[in-house]
C-alpha cells in the first residue's frame, strides 16, 4: 500500500481546524487508510513544511524530517516511537492484516526495537505464535517508553522477542495513560504524604469524630450522583461498607456482595453480572426507544472482563504502581464495563476508596470522601465519563429488544479492555486535591468550631447536647441568626439579649466576624 498516496496536506481534520495546513501521521494516518473502527488518539500528529515542532492540547506539529517512509512499517515506527503504544489501534490494525504482512515488516529489521515492539504486541493482543525463532542476541528494551506513558516498574522479561512487558495490565484489561504536566505534577505532590502531615497534629478523638462524619457525608454523596435521595438508615448502611473498603480482596463475589448492600429493593433488578445488554441514557418519550449516552459492555464478555481487570489490580498493586493512577485504572474501567443491572456508579467510588486504602495512600482510619469531592465536580465528572463513551458509540452496532433494551451486534470486548485513561487519571487527582485541601479541613474545622460553640452554650446556658445541636443548626440556616419563628417557638426561654449574645459567638466562631 502506498500510504504517501493517500495522506495529503489539509486544514481540516474530523471537524477541527489545524494550528496550520500539514499532512496527518502516525496512528491517525494509519487508522484513516486502513478504516479502523477505533477513536483517533486525543493528540493527532502531523507533519508541517515549516521547521517548528511543537504541541497543542489536540495537536502535535512535526517538522518534514519526520516523515515516515512510505510504508506501514514507517508509519509504525513513527507512532511507537513518537505517540506511544495505543493498543486498540494496534489490536484492529493487527485484525485486519494477514500474518504474512506482519511476517515481512518484522523482517525489515529483525533485530531493531520497533520490530521487535510490533512482533511482540502481535503475539501479545492476538495470542498468536509467529513461526519466529526465539531470538538469542540483543539488548532487552521495554515494550512501553516512560518518557511517554506509565509503565510497571518490574516488568517481565520475554527472552523469545528481547522485549521487557511492563505494560500494566493484561492482556484482557490494560488501559494506558499518558505522562502529561499536569499529572507529574500532582505525583511529585505527593499528597499521601501531605495528607498524613495535615492530619497529624490532631487529636485521635478528633479525627474518629471526622471520619464518621466524612463516612456519612460520602455516602449520601454518591447517591446524590446517581439522583436519589436515600434514606439515613440506607445512607449509613453503605457509609459502614465504604468504612469496610480495603479490609477485604475485591473478587467477583465480593462485588455482588457489595452490590447487595446498594440496592435496597430488588424487585424490579436483576442482581448479579447481567445477562443481557445494558446502557446508560435516555428512552425516547413518544415510542420508549432506547437514546444511550454510554452501551456497556456484552453480558457474554462481562466474566472475561472483570477478571481481567481484577487481574490487572492485583498486578498494579504488587507493582506498587501509583494509587492514584491505579485507582483511576480500575474504577472507570470497571463503569464502563457496567458489569450490573444497577449499583455500577456506587460500587465503582466504592473501588476508589477501596484501592486508596489498600494501597496506602490514605491514613488508615480516616474515610477519603472522594465522593463528596466528585458531587462537588459534577459538570467535570459528567464529562469525562462521556469523553470515553461518546468515543466508542459510533462503532458498537446494535439494535432494539422488545424490552427496550440495547442488543450488541458486533465484537466490542476490546473497546473496554484498552482505552486512553489519562483523562480520568486526571480528573481523580484533581478530586484527591480538593479532598486533601478543602474537603478533609473544612470538616475538621466545622468539629473546631461546634465544640467551641457547645462548650460556650453550655457553660453560659448550661445547654444539654440535644438543644445545642438544634439551636447551631437553626443558626446556619439562617447566616448566623435565628428566625422570627425559632424564637417564638424552640426558643422563647431566652430573652432578645440572650439572642444577640449568642447570634454574636456564633458568627465570631463560624463566620470569624467579630
């Protein structure tokens, strides 16, 4: 194939305007010639006639001394070596082609890094065996380039290709992520450590007190989420399993253990992984059609999946791979599989505490109301789950069942096993942020400020516990004072004085007005 034939030079490319007119190159290039179902990559690479290099968010520019050769090696060689390992790409493109092609580019340079990257993550994606020998010289290089995207540390030799596997995952889950600023710089943060210094001067009586408030206040948070408004007693019943998270080994069961605890009427939901299909969206109001924002994967691919991903974990955990990154990983991998009926959106903020915990990066004893965080982020939550699944709508094919449901039509396992997950990595770190920052701080400062408040109720008034709370409720209701009808009803035993005296701690307290 000549690919040069094809790719020209333009100003416009799936709808978006270049930084400047250049031909496209790489794994965009290759997924437009060879008309691969798969997203193009976040930042398309071209090639300019002007000698500038540089990047954009969407775009990265190259002078014409990258131009691959023109030859579906080149333009390989050009992708690994410049744009990373993008294996949905890399699994479609490999589908398409006939092991003999693959055969002939491996022999261009048998011995050369690209080669042998391409000859193994053939083996790999497609667990197929090329009639190869083993090769018995040449230096070992890693399948994945750490200036580029993250890698295990200890990945694992593969003598037959010279290659080190540190991809980080398996081969029936492994999504990637990008090394990008932002990132790095929130690693080199290191806000498990910054965690566990703020919290250290406080007391453990403290700190329990806050950590039983921030438990309740996450849970009602991720049912907030989901839309609903459950009850105290629900709420308080998945605050105790969030409490529990990192005690036990996430397993198939232990989920559908966890997704018991969630749905509290199972009348109308079948528990357990489904067994049909499954979406998240809309029905259209005339004919009740089905109007999906995100299709989940097929119920016949969900066993293979999750064990996938749980195979994945624990090789992200061994490897003490971030937390952060980890937990990101996991957790929308596991929403996007949306391996139940219902519970999903729960049960995957469940895995974030679950994973941060384990992994240490939270102080033990201490909930991490990343929920809490995500509510207050919703616009951004909301967006970066549609960044994946608006991404792969446009190649799942299916059609309506007589339920209104969704039924799959074609293979779409791959979709959910290797995708781009640099954007949730992103948006979970920035939630650890605030969480670290605001969110833990202002809950130990509100505990501060109401035994401030109670010890000056109760040594003035002498105040039992029951009437202190309710009266400082009544007072944040309404910005420091008590209402009309608070004071002629709950209150009518202090006088107006009385009222003004304690209108004027409360907001010396609270509001730090003197």
């Amino acid at each position: 194939m000549i690919y040069n034939h094809f790719l020209k030079a333009i100003t416009v490319f799936q709808g978006r305007s270049l930084p400047e007119e250049g031909v496209i190159t790489g794994y965009s290039a290759i997924i437009q010639i060879h008309n691969l179902d798969v997203p193009y990559p976040t930042r398309i690479s071209i090639i300019s006639s002007k000698n500038r290099r540089y990047n954009t968010p969407i775009w990265s520019v190259y002078t014409p001394r990258y131009q691959p050769y023109d030859s579906l090696y080149s333009y390989l060689v050009f992708a690994l070596k410049n744009e990373g390992i993008n294996l949905i790409c890399l699994k479609k493109l490999f589908e398409k082609l006939k092991s003999e092609t693959i055969l002939d580019i491996i022999q261009i340079e048998p011995l050369g890094q690209y080669s042998r990257k391409i000859w193994f993550l053939y083996e790999w994606l497609m667990q197929i065996k090329l009639p190869i020998s083993d090769l018995k010289i040449g230096n070992y290089v890693s399948a994945i380039d750490t200036k580029t995207q993250y890698a295990l540390e200890r990945g694992v030799k593969s003598s037959r290709h010279r290659i080190i596997n540190n991809l980080p995952g398996t081969v029936d889950f492994c999504p990637l992520i990008f090394k990008s600023e932002k990132i790095e710089k929130l690693i080199d943060t290191n806000y498990s450590q910054q965690n566990s210094t703020n919290l250290k001067p406080f007391h453990k009586d403290l700190l329990h007190r806050a950590a039983a408030f921030l438990l309740l206040q996450d849970s009602k948070a991720s049912f907030t989420i989901e839309g609903e408004n459950p009850t105290n007693n629900r709420a308080m019943r998945w605050g105790k399993a969030i409490g529990k998270a990192g005690t036990k080994d996430l397993t198939i069961d232990e989920l559908v253990r966890l997704q018991q605890i969630v749905i509290e009427n199972t009348r109308f939901v079948t528990m357990g992984l489904r067994k049909e299909g499954g979406f998240v969206g809309e029905h259209d109001r005339m004919k009740g059609e089905p109007l999906p924002a995100h299709i989940s994967a097929k119920p016949q691919d969900i066993q293979k999946l999750i064990k996938g991903l749980l195979e994945t974990y624990n090789i992200l955990e061994t490897d003490h791979f971030h937390p952060v990154l980890t937990a990101a990983s996991i957790a929308f991998g596991f929403v996007f599989i949306h391996p139940f009926a219902d519970g999903n959106g729960r049960i995957h903020r469940y895995i974030i505490h679950h994973i941060l915990d384990k992994m240490k990066f939270t102080q033990q004893g201490i909930i991490f109301p990343i929920s809490a965080s995500i509510l207050n982020h919703i616009t951004d939550y909301r967006k970066v789950l549609e960044a994946y699944s608006h991404s792969i709508l446009d190649f799942i094919e299916w059609k309506k069942t007589n339920s209104n449901n969704v039924e799959v039509t074609n293979e779409t396992i791959d979709y959910y096993r290797y995708y781009d997950a640099t954007k949730q990595v992103e948006f979970l770190f920035d939630c650890v942020k605030d969480t670290i920052e605001n969110i833990i701080p202002s809950e130990i400062k509100y505990i501060q400020q109401f035994d401030e408040m109670k010890r000056y109720l109760e040594n003035v008034f002498e105040m039992p516990d029951n009437i202190v709370a309710l009266l400082i409720r009544f007072l944040e209701q309404n910005n420091g004072n008590l209402s009309k009808r608070a004071k002629e009803k709950e209150f009518n035993q202090l006088n107006d004085k009385e009222i003004q005296e304690i209108e004027k701690n409360y907001k010396s307290i609270f509001l730090e007005i003197n």
